[in-house]
C-alpha cells in the first residue's frame, strides 16, 4: 500500500504532508526504492526546467532535488524524461539530450553517465 497519493502536480502524504510541485508529476514513472520516493515532473516544451527529478522520504521530506552540471547538457531545452531501475538495481534517469545519469538514490549525487542514441 502506498503511504502517499498524486493528484496532477501535488502528493499527498497519509501523515497529512501534502507538497505542491510546479508542474504535474508523471504517476506512471514513481519509483520507490527502500524508504525513498523518486518522482519526475513534466514540465510543458520550452521551459527550460532540467532539474526535474525529486526525491521524497516517505514521510515528504526532501532528500534531494536533480541538478546536472551544464556542461552535459547539449542546449538549454533538456529534461529529464524517463527513470527506471536498471538490471543492476541502479537508478537511472534518461534526459531529452540522450544523455542517461546513475545516480544514488539518496544522496542524488551522480555516479556515471552515458549516451543512450
């Protein structure tokens, strides 16, 4: 049973902790690992929102927002777009630029990258 419900751009929390996000969160793409919430959020074409990736404690503490350096991003139009759990129980975040982050679930820091086309 989830500890938590999504209603567009806002998760509500059982204990009563509700966060409200800019833009809606994708409910087909939430990913738990351990006590850590991972949501990605779809932010509309052209708005240069790239740090689109949050992670949650199930209570609805932030842990950590996404926050790729510059330099690996091709222009300024690239979000996150896809995240998963590869085969290796990694997390994974897949961006517009074909760019793919593993990254520590808790802590948000990436570990590697690599060229998804």
């Amino acid at each position: 049973m989830n500890k938590f419900d999504v209603e567009k751009n806002t998760i509500h929390f059982r204990d009563g902790q509700i966060i409200e996000f800019e833009y809606p969160i994708d409910e087909k793409e939430i990913i738990t690992i351990d006590f850590v919430i991972i949501i990605r959020l779809v932010p509309p074409p052209k708005s240069y929102y790239n740090n689109n990736v949050f992670a949650l404690t199930e209570k609805g503490d932030l842990l950590w927002q996404i926050n790729i350096e510059e330099q690996y991003i091709k222009n300024n139009d690239c979000p996150f777009v896809g995240i998963s759990i590869n085969e290796k129980g990694q997390l994974v975040l897949f961006n517009w630029c074909d760019l793919a982050f593993i990254v520590d679930p808790i802590t948000g820091r990436v570990l590697s990258r690599f060229v998804t086309h």
